[in-house]
C-alpha cells in the first residue's frame, strides 16, 4: 500500500523510519519532510496545511492511508476534510475529526471535557476580555505561581507561569485585553499550579478501544536544571522510572479509560493517538494536558521501543479493530538528546551546514529542521536534529546520545547535557 505521512519534524522522520519497515508498505511519502525523511520516504513539498495539494496527491499517487503528524491540520479539520470529500472519504486518517483535535486545540473544552468525566486535574476557571475584572480577582485567592493559559493554539507558547500575583495580573491583562497571543487568548484559563514530576502518556485509539504506547519524559525548558524559556522539548526518556506498572494502572482506570468513554458519550468518533500530559503527584496522576497526536521528541524515543509493526496497529484504528492487535515493546531504555540551533527558543539562524554525520554509531539520527540545499544538509529549524540511543540503563544509553551529540557539527550548536540527570534517584 501507498502511505503518506503529513509533518516535518523529528516525530515525523520517527514515523517515517518505523513505517519504512514495514513489509506491507510500498511507497512511503512524506509532505513537506526534513533531510531525514528524504532518506526512508520520498518527500513531497506540500505544506501540512494544503487540503486541496493534499488532496491532489493522494488521488494521483493512490495513498492508501494518511497518517497525520502535528496538531495544526487535525484541528484545522483534515480529517473531517476528506470524510466530506466523495473521492477521499474512503482513505483512513490516522488522526482525530476537528470536535476531538479540540481536546488539545482548546483549553477550555479540554478542562470541560475533564469536569464532565471526572478526570482529575487541577482547579480552574476560564475568563474573556468582558469579565477580566473577576479574572483579576480569582488570582487574589489563588496561591503562587499562577498559571495562566491561552485557550487555542499558540505555538507552544501559549502557557505562562509568573510567581507574584503583580507579574500574573500584568499577564492576564496582556492575554485578554491586549490580545498577548491573537485570537488564541480571546479566552484564558487560570488553574491552581500542580506540584509533581510530568510524564507523556500515549495512547492510540480506533474510537473504543485502545492500547497504551510506552511512556516518557520531556525536558520542557531550553536550559540546564529546567531553567529558562520553554521550548517544544529538548530530550526524552522512555520508559519512566517514577511510572511503574501501579501508576500506569491508576491513569488507566482515572484518566484513560474516562476519556475514552467520555468521547464515545459525547458522539466524538476519535481515531488516533492522545498524548496525556500528566503531573505525579505523590504517587497520583493529574492531567495537565491533552494533545492529539504524538509528542515531539517523545516520539523519538517511544516508536523506537516498539518492535512490532506500527502499520498493523494504524490498520487497527482505521478498521475499527484495534482490539485485535497486539504489539512487542522493547524493555530497553531509548534516550533521545535534541540538538538545536544557537539561540532557540528566541531568534536563531537557519541554513549551516550540518557535519559529522557519517561518524555516527550505534544512535539513530531523526531529522528535526533540517533540510538539503544543492550540497550539503543544512539546519532549518530551531530543534535541528534528535539523537536515540538503546541501553540496558538509563546512563548507558545517554552516554551514547551524549557522545554522537559531539560528533554533528554546525555553527551554534546546543544541547541539554543533563537529559535523565533528575531521573537517577528512581533507580
Ligand atoms: P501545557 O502547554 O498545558 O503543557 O503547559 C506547558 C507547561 O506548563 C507544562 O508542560 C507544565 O510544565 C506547565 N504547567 C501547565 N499547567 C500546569 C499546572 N497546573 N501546574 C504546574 N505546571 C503546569
Ligand atoms: N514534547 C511536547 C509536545 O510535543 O508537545
């Protein structure tokens, strides 16, 4: 079969390097791509957002299924863009309809949705730019830091946490009245601030059942000792060593297992995968977060672990019959170290070239922004490259990310050298 994967990150070269195994797939495209991708696929330069260039393509080279890598075209609604279409609606999206892509396209119906189905999480109210004076006042009663979220997409960049309530109602008056983050603070969420240590939970569905994918870590903040500006991710680990079979068990039955009936109750026919972000606290999940497709880098780390056919597992969401597949996942830890441009989160500069990469052992490389010009690969994102390594522990496969880290060269290269340190006290 023909397979086209939309996306041009380093999830998406992970996706593409598993489907790229499977003996079931013939041509295997990805649009827009990366350099990586380039070597397991063959890219198509469309953006993720196209429809109408998607649909184009998916006619005239016979794709067979559409897997969907970031949040942007789910909840601008390509799913429900093909369903709608009479020459398209017979190809599985792997991704959910635009009412499911709200669960992480807003916050507001993500906290609802959570209070409706008693999935735990923290306290919160929503406000608009018309009631920003109660807004004012709920922070009053609420202990710092406060944490304030826009409620639609902002690119990542839409959640602050300030520690006065002077910075948090400065803040609050940015996202509403002078429109911090456009349309996407029209609303503002404010929730109590959770203490715990996050994990990334991954589960795919087929709309009622489902399987849980290996957890992992995300290092959110671009410095050392989770210092500084947030970033899409700089690293991750997997499996977790503070989510035992236990903790897992409790988000199941807490959070899991409601959100999967809760959508079924709510005639919200989800087909892919839900990224739960998820504090633990003391030993109990709450939920930050909701997304609607796979995390970045977490992928980097997770799909490497699953030793089955991830094909067979899409083919069980797009026929409704998840429940008959079984997947391997390897018991070794995977560690993905994420190499960025000079600058990033802030400004950063595109287009060095990228060295060392034939001097690479024993790591999978997954392009992130990275892209070919006439002779060389050259950086074209803020996260450029992501490093996977296999070890028996956590530190034997971080010495290997680590040590390839230092192999890829270009001009302001960074990377997070305690990725896994605030994890060593579990073992
Ligand atoms: P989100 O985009 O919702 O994942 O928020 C970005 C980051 O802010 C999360 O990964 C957490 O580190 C942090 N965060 C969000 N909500 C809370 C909360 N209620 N308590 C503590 N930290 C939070
Ligand atoms: N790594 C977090 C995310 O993909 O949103």
């Amino acid at each position: 079969m023909n397979l086209l994967i939309i996306g041009s990150g380093g999830r998406e070269h992970a996706f593409a390097w598993k489907l790229s195994q499977s003996k079931k797939i013939k041509n295997l495209y990805i649009a827009p791509g990366n350099a990586g991708t380039a070597s397991v696929g063959k890219n198509v330069d469309i953006a993720a957002t196209d429809f109408e260039s998607i649909k184009k393509f998916v006619l005239e080279n016979n794709i067979n299924m559409v897997v969907v890598g970031p949040e942007d075209p789910l909840v601008k609604g390509i799913h429900d863009f093909f369903l709608n279409d009479v020459e398209l609606k017979n190809i599985p999206v792997i991704g959910p309809q635009k009412d499911g892509a709200q669960l992480e396209g807003s916050k507001d119906f993500s906290k609802q949705f959570m209070v409706r189905h008693n999935i735990p999480t923290a306290r919160y109210e929503t406000f608009t730019k018309e009631i920003l004076a109660e807004g004012l006042k709920f922070l009053e009663t609420l202990e710092p830091p406060y944490v304030l979220k826009a409620d639609g997409l902002a690119a990542g960049k839409g959640v602050v946490i300030p520690t006065t309530l002077e910075e948090a109602k400065k803040e609050l008056t940015e996202m509403l009245a002078n429109a911090k983050f456009g349309n996407a603070s029209a609303k503002v969420v404010i929730e109590e601030f959770l203490q715990g240590i996050e994990l990334s939970v991954f589960v795919l569905t087929d709309g009622n059942s489902y399987k849980i994918l290996p957890a992992a870590k995300d290092y959110k903040r671009i410095g050392e000792g989770d210092t500084g500006l947030n970033t899409g991710g700089m690293g991750a680990i997997s499996p977790v060593p503070f989510a035992d079979e236990n903790f897992i068990k409790k988000v199941e039955s807490l959070v899991i297992i409601p959100t999967i009936n809760g959508l079924k109750k709510e005639g919200i026919n989800y087909k892919g995968f839900i990224f739960i972000g998820l504090m633990n606290c003391d030993g109990n999940p709450s939920v930050i977060e909701y997304n609607v497709r796979m995390g970045d880098p977490e992928t980097e780390a997770v799909l490497p672990r699953i030793k089955s056919d991830l094909l067979d597992l899409f083919q069980g969401v797009a026929n409704s019959n998840l429940h008959e597949k079984t997947f391997e996942v390897d018991s070794r830890f995977a560690t993905t170290v994420m190499l960025v441009a000079g600058g990033y989160p802030e400004e950063y500069k595109k287009g060095d070239e990228i060295t060392g990469l034939e001097n690479i052992k024993d790591s999978i490389v997954f392009h992130a922004g990275t892209k070919h010009n006439e002779t060389a690969v050259v950086t074209n994102g803020g996260r450029v490259m992501a490093i996977t390594s296999f070890g028996n522990t956590m530190n034997e496969a971080l010495q290997k990310s680590f040590s390839n880290a230092e192999k890829i060269n270009y001009k302001g290269k960074y990377y997070r050298k305690d990725i896994g340190k605030d994890l060593e006290k579990y073992f």
